[in-house]
C-alpha cells in the first residue's frame, strides 16, 4: 500500500472534500437490498444440512457489533445492551472498534455525507460474512432530516443493508426483535447456494 | 502421562485447542477459498498477458460451494491498515518519546523485584530472621539500581 | 447573574470616541457600523468600566435585504454583558472585519458563519469551512439556498 505524504491541512481539506462529492456522485441509487437468496427455492442437499444449520447457529449465535453510533439511537443501543433488555443473551455484548472483529453493523444514528466515507470504509473493512442492521428512521431513509443538505438519505445508498428496524428511535424491543428477524434471515442461510 | 502433571498439563491442553481452533482451524478451513481466488487471479493473468498459453491450463475442478466455507475476499480497501475509517496518513510506526524507554526499564526490574517478594512475604513468618535479611539484602541491591535511575534524572519527564 | 447591559447606556459613551459609529441603540443591544465595529469592539475590550474580555458567541442572521451579525460580550471582571451587532447590506459578498485579533474564540465562529452564511471576514487567519466539506457549493443557512 502506497502511503501519501500529505503535508497542508489544506490539501487535507481538498482530498476529503473531493472524495465526499465522489461518494456523494456515486450514490444517487439505493444498493438493492442482499435478499436474492431468501426467495429462490433452496435445493438443499440432504447431506448438508446439518452443515448448513450447525454454520448457521454459529454465525448468528455471537454477532458481534461494530461501532457505528453517529446519533441519538446509540442511546437506544445503550439501553438494549444494559441489564435490563440484555443483548449478551444474545452474545452481543461485545461490541468491537475493529472492524475486522466484528460481523455485525447496527446503524444506530443520522448519517451525514461528511461522515460517509468513514463509514464505507469500515463496513468495507469489515471481514465476511457480515450484516448491517439499519436502526431508526434516520438510517432507513434519512428520517426527518431527509431532505437537507448534508444528511445522507438512509444508509443503504452506501451499504447494502439486511434488515430495517423502524422507530425514532426504536425502542429496545423493537431493536430485539430486528435482531432476531437478522437471526432467522441467517438461518436461511445456505453454503450450498450462491449467497454469502 | 498428563495426569502426573496435575493441572498444568490440562491447562496445556486447553491453550493449545485454543489456539488451534482460533488461529489454525479457520486458516485452514479457508484453504479452498483461497485456491479458488488465486486459480481465478492467475487464469486473469495469464489471460492479459500470456493469452496463448491460456490452452495450457487443464480445466481445474474448483473446489465446491460447501467447501468454501471460510470466505476469502480481500480487496484493496479492505487489506488497508484501519484507522478509524479515514484513509491512512503515515506509517503505523512512528518515532515515540525515549522517556517511554526508560519508564519501561525501570518498572521491569522493579517487577521481577516484586515478583520474588510475594512468595516471601507469604512465607514471612515461618523464614524467620534468617529470611527477612536475605530479602532485604536483595531489595538493597535493587533499590541501589533504582537509586542510582533516580539520581540520573531518568524519571523527569520534561 | 450576569447584568445584561442596555444598548442605550454604552451608546452614548461610544458616540463620544467613535462619532457616526452607532446606528441605534435599544434597550437590549447595540447596532453599530460595519466599518467601525473593529474599533468599537477594541474600545468594548480595553476601556475599564467596560472590560469585555469575553466573547460568548457570535451569529449571525438572514433578514432578506441585509445580513445581521451578533457578538455577544461578556466581562468577567465587571459580570455584565452585551450585545452588539452590525449589518451587510451586500447580499453577494457580504464582507466584516474579523474580531479575532481580540477574542480567540471568533476563529472557529467566524469559520462557521462563512460556511452556512457565506459571510467573509478579512483578516482571518483561516477562513475556509469548518462543518460542511471543502468543495460544497452554496451557504446554506441563507435564506435563498433551496
């Protein structure tokens, strides 16, 4: 990897500037949603799926979140991951700064362009296989900041995005319920197919 | 044979599933993966720049879906060094202070100090005189190392 | 508490350094021109009685035929405040000269300013955006930016 020698703030300034206006040019259409392989009718080979169900239960048994709280509905997270709606029953508890850690993006806040590129990068950073979970309104569509100037209209026009769980912001129920509906969407899964 | 080393030889054995299965297994289960990327990766080579010898290559079966089970899929972006979303600027290592140095040197040697004065002041009692002057001997020695850091400035942080 | 300091009280203390210099003064601020608001707001800062060593904040806002900027100051020593501001009339490059020299904590408030309102002001060390992207077009808070 070739590193820049970026010496000016200003020169700084420009590359970010010119890389948001290129995402921004880049995302005018929502990613179409990863869910080809829910519909299709799974030919499951018999013998595998008891392969299938035993990587399945492992891979939605400890998802671990990434950061990605740029707003009020981290307080909500906070909440759902407190002692009283528990994700470590889930075996979330461990929520990762690493990407490379964590199989899991709950999008919990608005989205502004300024930010977006951070934020690719990390879900690109991210190992395989890994969901997003777009929690509140703002990360659905862009909420009530839709139509602003800076405010990036839902979080699937960067990242594909698995499940959507409405609210603003969404209580802690609704936040585990959206996590089980990613449970069941894994469970799904299949190696056999041509899915993740 | 593990029983006659009592705990520790289970301790063993755990530490090393442990890193079989953490590091290891899932290196080796993406072996297949990995295969199929670079067989596509070279196929693509040979293509752009040796397309006569294309005919060469036999038509390898490549290695099934269920057996990819650990996916291999790096890119550019996500082979970068991470740095909380931002493109990198610089290298990971960079010059730090040398006072950094000297702080670890010195709490090091006071470890190992401290280290060997748990199990005596356990067994204060039952060492008796004998016991308290060998340790103090040995903790004179090292306070004089420290003593000597101390008088040297090698603590001041300026 | 702070006593907010009427417009009225320091305008004719002001009138009688910097002649022409106040536009109006109400009961709860002070307008004064653009052109000598630099010399105001260093007599605001250094003469004793006043002493305003603390700039609060700054703001700014869009009425449809002028830009209206607000400072808002603060003494410590005296625990009194007030308020001052002064108009643009351009609508295209609205110019004011830059307070920083005398209170550091303009910089980043006049940054944002000539981010959202476009509002230049000479004599910044760094005037360039602070919350929006460099390369955006259009200052947004305007009131003809949709």
């Amino acid at each position: 990897m070739e590193v820049e020698e970026v010496y000016s703030s200003s020169e700084l300034d420009r590359k970010e500037g010119k890389a948001i206006n290129e995402l921004i040019a880049r995302s005018q259409e929502p990613i179409p949603d990863p869910d080809q392989w829910l519909d299709e009718e799974l030919k499951r080979n018999i013998l595998l799926t008891s392969v299938d169900a035993m990587l399945d239960w492992a891979r939605r048994s400890s998802l671990w979140p990434v950061f990605c709280f740029p707003a009020c509905c981290a307080f909500e997270f906070m909440t759902t991951a407190a002692s009283r709606f528990d994700i470590s029953r889930f075996g979330m508890e461990i929520v990762r700064a690493s990407p490379r850690q964590a199989d899991l993006m709950i999008t919990a806040g608005t989205l502004t362009w300024k930010m977006a590129p951070q934020v690719k990068r990390i879900y690109d950073q991210m190992a395989e296989p890994k969901w997003v979970i777009a929690m509140g309104a703002c990360a659905i569509s862009g909420g009530i900041f839709r139509s602003s100037y800076s405010v990036v209209p839902g979080y699937n026009r960067i990242i594909p995005v698995d499940v959507y769980v409405p609210g603003c912001p969404p209580r802690p129920e609704a936040l585990l319920y959206g996590i089980r509906m990613l449970h069941q969407k894994i469970a799904k899964m299949s190696i056999a197919a041509k899915g993740k | 044979m593990l029983a006659d080393y009592g705990y520790i030889g289970l301790f063993l054995v755990v530490a090393i599933f442990f890193a079989v299965t953490t590091l290891l297994l899932p290196f080796f289960l993406s072996f297949p993966s990995r295969l199929v990327l670079y067989f596509r990766r070279f196929t693509r080579y040979l293509e752009t720049h040796y397309p006569f010898l294309v005919r060469f290559i036999p038509p390898l079966p490549k290695f099934p879906r269920f057996m990819q089970v650990v996916p291999y899929n790096p890119t550019p972006v996500k082979s970068s060094t991470f740095e909380c979303g931002m493109e990198t600027i610089g290298t990971a290592w960079v010059r730090f202070n040398f006072r950094y140095y000297f702080y670890a040197l010195v709490f090091i040697a006071l470890d190992i100090l401290v280290v060997f004065l748990y199990p005596w002041a356990v067994e204060l009692r039952g060492l008796g005189l004998f016991g308290l002057i060998a340790a103090l001997v040995f903790i004179f020695i090292i306070v004089i190392g420290y003593i000597y850091a101390w008088r040297k400035k090698v603590l001041e942080w300026k | 508490m702070t006593v907010a300091l009427s417009g009225s009280e320091i305008a004719s203390q002001i009138e009688k350094q910097f002649p022409g210099g106040v536009v109006e003064s109400g009961a709860d601020s002070l307008l004064v021109k653009g052109e000598s608001l630099l010399e105001i707001a260093a007599y605001l800062k250094t003469t004793a009685g006043l002493d305003f060593d603390y700039l609060t904040a700054i703001t700014a806002v869009d009425y449809y035929d002028c830009f209206e900027v607000v400072y808002q100051l603060t003494s410590i020593k005296h625990n009194h405040s007030l308020v001052v501001k002064t108009r643009c009339y351009n609508r295209d490059n609205p110019t004011l000269p830059s307070v920083v020299g005398l209170w550091r904590g303009a910089d980043f408030q006049e940054r944002e300013i000539y981010d959202l309102m476009g509002i230049s002001f000479e004599g910044h060390p760094n005037l360039k955006r602070i919350v929006l992207w460099d390369g955006f077009q259009g200052h947004p808070l305007r009131k003809n930016f949709l």
